[in-house]
C-alpha cells in the first residue's frame, strides 16, 4: 500500500547554529562565512526521526548514564535492518563495536599493512581517505575513476596492475562512492573483489552511504557477494548518514574472517576504543527497528530535491551535475567555466555565496568539480540556486 510522504516535514525550518554544528561553523565556513550557503559537511539539516527522538528522550529520564554494555537488542535490530533493506544476512557475530567510521578505516590500514605500504584508492574520492593513510604512514595508490559521458566507473585494468604489486595490501573502497554518487553494482562488485582476491588485497569497505540510494539503484553490500568476497573484507557500516545522527552515533566493523576479527578485536582493546555511549546505542537501535518510513520519506525529499537541481542546471547551461545514484552528495562538474580551481573556489564563495566542498580536496581529478550537499530545505536549495544563476550571469557579462 503506498503510504502517505509527510514531506513538509523536512520543509522545516531550524537554525543549526543553536548549537555548535559543524556545517554552519567558522571551522567549516572560515571567517566572515557564516551567511553563506552551507552545502559542505556530509550531513543533513532535517530534525531526526521521531521514533529516534523518542528513544533518546526515554534514555534521558532514565537519568542514570554509567557504563553500559551493548543493548541486546541492537546487532539483532542491524541484521534485521541488513536483510530488510539490503537482503544481506548479516550475522551478528561478525560484528564489532567501533567510535565511528573513519576509525575502522584507521585501524584497519595501520593492523593490516605496515608501514610503507601502499592502499589503493580510487579518486575522485573522500578526502578523509588520503588523511588516514598519510597520517598511518601508508603510500596512497590511486587507481582513478573513469569518467566518460558523464558517467564514473572503475579501472579495472589500472586495479589489476596496481594490485598486482605486492606492495600494494590493501584497498579502501567508497560503497557507495562519495563524491561521484556510484552505487556500484554486484557485477562490478565481484570483479573488484575478484581482482583484489587474486592478488591478496584486502578489501576495506567504507558502507556509511548504503543505505540512501535512488531509485533502480540497490546498494549491494560488498560482504554481501558470497564467503569468498566476505573473507577478504573489513565493512564499515553506520546509521550516522541515513538517520542524521553523527554526533550521537557509533559504527560498527564486519569482519567474516575468525582470524582477522580477532586481531580487530585485540586491537580495540588495546586502544581502549571499546566503551559504549548510551545515547548512540538506544538512538541506533532505534533507527534500525523502526527508522524505515522515516528513511523511505527523506529519500523521496531529497530525490525532490535532486529533481529541481537537475531542472535548473540545464536552464543555466554551463553546469554539468555527474547524474547520482545515491548519497545526497552531487557532484558538479564547471569545467565549461574555465576558471582554475582556486577561482572556482572563490567564485562559488564569493558571487554565488556557496560554501561548498571544493573538488580538488578528493584528489586532483576533482579540479574544477565541487561537492554540493543536497539534504536542505528545498527553498533554501532553490534559493542558493538563484544566486547561482546570477553570478554565472555576471561572470558571462
Ligand atoms: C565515505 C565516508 N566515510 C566516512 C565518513 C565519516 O564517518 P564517521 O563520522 O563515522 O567517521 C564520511 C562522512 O562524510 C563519509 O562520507
């Protein structure tokens, strides 16, 4: 039965400077940016679900917040989640806690491959990525995306040569892949972790946008392809995209392989990155049992928003938006423009007012490309649009 789309509700208006937001502060917008177009940090301006809230609410009263274990209920509630939404029959004993996302993408890089080692990564591509691994003191080996019509897909040859380099151990995988919006697909899956199998490159597989993909677009959980792909991946998978809750979340490592979970395992104790917050515990379990008309809602808003997006750069002509299949990230292309990618930068800040995340921050492959976040009110979006149009239009003048 189609169920009734509460859209107004993402309509709302609320000002993430009540509190010290990331997206809206000087650290992300710099000086004198705090009335820009905040369209950078990869989250979203809606007010979470209520069944989360009310999760949240009910931990509060209880008033009393010591250590906790793990809540019973909340790896059922991911697997659940996992076969519900993504036929994936995720077993809770393959799962570890983690603080977040980019901590597993640390710890694995720096437990299974030493120092020197190179990891292959596939840019454009999250900018964390290339911290990590300069900071673990890893080579970063880029196998770029191939960008034709449009449309990104992998290098499968350029793979099968760098993982054929025994100094080349592991591979940091976007699925799916901030900043172009790829959903990869089984198919592509499997040559990927074939090439990778073959030549023993682990896979570690970043999965924080997999649960917000566009129509015709499943997500296919790597570890999900079958034993053999499962052995040879580390997943990072969290609800801190899709429920919009980042700052009152944890994450959660896969690891199929007995041998390699347990070393996980030592090594987060060892880090003594083991404890639980209460908070993110009963939010995520929440979200997972019972987050799904929340998460249909938000993805129908923002495929809205995507729409009017896509209307309006074809009326202005000299921008190109790398078509999504998922995330609410969207990748432009102003290469038309002409400008450098300082002078894009500035452009963009300047006479449009957008505080965007620069496309030469994912690699140089993103020059004159930016990331645009679309999870914001519709009205702000076509508003920021507006002033979009007008500095193209001055800068045509
Ligand atoms: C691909 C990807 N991985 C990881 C993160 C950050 O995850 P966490 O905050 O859990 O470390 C982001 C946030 O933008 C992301 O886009």
């Amino acid at each position: 039965m189609a169920r009734h789309r509460t859209g107004t509700k993402f309509d709302l208006e609320i000002d993430r400077r009540e509190v010290p937001a990331l997206k809206t502060h000087k650290m992300a917008l710099g000086e004198g940016g705090t009335n820009l177009f905040a369209a950078g940090v990869a989250d979203m301006d809606f007010k979470v679900a209520d069944v989360v809230l009310e999760a949240m609410q009910k931990r509060l009263n209880h008033g009393i917040f010591g250590y906790e274990a793990v809540p019973d209920g909340l790896l059922p509630a991911l697997c659940d989640w996992q076969m519900r939404r993504h036929n994936w029959a995720l077993d809770a004993g393959d799962i570890l806690r983690a603080p977040n996302v980019l901590n597993i993408l640390a710890i694995a890089a720096s437990l299974f491959t030493d120092a020197g080692d190179g990891v292959i990564v596939q840019p454009p591509v999250f900018f964390d990525f290339y911290d990590i691994l300069q900071e673990n003191g890893r080579q970063v080996v880029p196998n770029p995306l191939i960008l034709k019509n449009g449309h990104y897909t992998i290098d499968f040859n350029g793979l099968e040569e760098l993982s054929a380099n025994p100094k080349n151990k592991m591979l940091y995988l976007c699925n799916p892949h901030n900043p172009v919006g790829r959903v990869w697909s089984a198919t592509e899956l499997r040559k990927l972790g074939d090439i990778c199998a073959r030549h023993n490159v682990l896979v570690v597989s970043d999965e924080i946008h997999g649960d917000i993909t566009f129509e015709g677009h499943p997500y296919t959980p790597f570890a999900s392809l079958g034993a053999a792909y499962a052995d040879n991946a580390i997943t990072a998978l969290s609800p801190a995209k899709s429920f919009n809750i980042a700052a009152c979340c944890s994450a959660f490592t896969v690891i199929s392989n007995a041998a390699k979970r347990h070393a996980f395992l030592v090594e987060n104790s060892r880090l003594t990155v083991n404890k639980n917050n209460s908070f993110a515990s009963v939010a995520m379990q929440a979200a997972y049992a019972a987050g799904d008309d929340w998460l249909d809602d938000v993805l129908h808003y923002i495929s809205g928003n995507l729409a009017l997006l896509r209307k309006r750069l074809v009326a202005f002509d000299t921008v190109e938006m790398i078509e999504p299949q998922g995330t609410f990230l969207v990748w432009l292309d102003f290469r038309k423009l002409g400008l450098t990618p300082d002078g894009l930068t500035g452009f963009l800040r300047k006479q449009a007012g957008w505080a965007v995340t620069r496309g030469q921050a994912f690699g140089q492959q993103g020059e004159s490309f930016a990331r645009l976040n679309i999870a914001c009110r519709r009205a702000k979006l076509d508003k920021a649009l507006d002033s979009l149009e007008t500095a193209l239009r001055n800068l045509k003048a």
